[in-house]
C-alpha cells in the first residue's frame, strides 16, 4: 500500500516527466491488481474479503489520480474499475468512505499547504 501512496502523490502533486513517471508506473500497479484479480468478484473469490478492505479506502483517490494525470483508469484497467463498482454497492462501503470530489479539494488544499505549484 506504501507503494500506491507514493506513486498516487507523485499524481497529484506532481508535474511534467515524473508525474508522467507515476502515471505509468500507476497503471502498471493496477494491471498487477486486476491480475490478481483475475475473474473474481473480489480478491479473496466469490466473498468480499481482507485485501479488498485493505484496497477499497484507495479507490476514493481514483477521481483524484485521473484529474491531475489526465488518464482514465477505467480505461487502461476495466477489470479494476468493475471490482471497486462491486465493493461501492456495499452499504458499509458506500457510506463510509469520502466522495471522490472530497478527495480531490483535500488534495488540492493539501498541496496549498505544502507549497506545492
């Protein structure tokens, strides 16, 4: 998870060839993921389990990713997309993590603050 933090901050804080970087090295990640994946539901199979919870508090930053690296990751990676659509359709999921937009002003004020321009 370290991992997706750091190449998601270097997204959305960063620009021109390192933010390009993240941006590939991001998608790269997530073709790992759906890889996992595979064609389960959820990582752990038919039942939506602990990876799944450890994963799904990141797919709130996904609007944040794509706005400031200009990139759709449904795009590049459906499988995941479909995977956190699944998880968003969970009561306990969909009312407790943050709306994306959220994310993303957090983001923004938060770059504010770091003097990051």
């Amino acid at each position: 998870m370290i991992q997706l933090y750091s190449i998601g901050k270097r997204i959305w804080a960063g620009k021109g060839e390192d933010q390009e970087l993240a941006k590939k090295e991001l998608i790269v990640f997530f073709r790992n993921m759906e890889g996992e994946l595979g064609d389960k539901l959820y990582f752990g199979g038919e039942s939506f389990g602990f990876v799944d919870v450890a994963l799904v508090p990141f797919t709130a930053w996904f609007y944040t990713y794509e706005t400031r690296g200009n990139f759709s990751i449904e795009a590049e990676c459906p499988k995941l997309i479909a995977w956190a659509k699944r998880c968003m359709e969970k009561e306990s999921i969909s009312k407790t993590l943050p709306h994306p937009h959220k994310i993303y002003d957090y983001a923004m004020e938060l770059k504010k603050k770091l003097g990051i321009e």
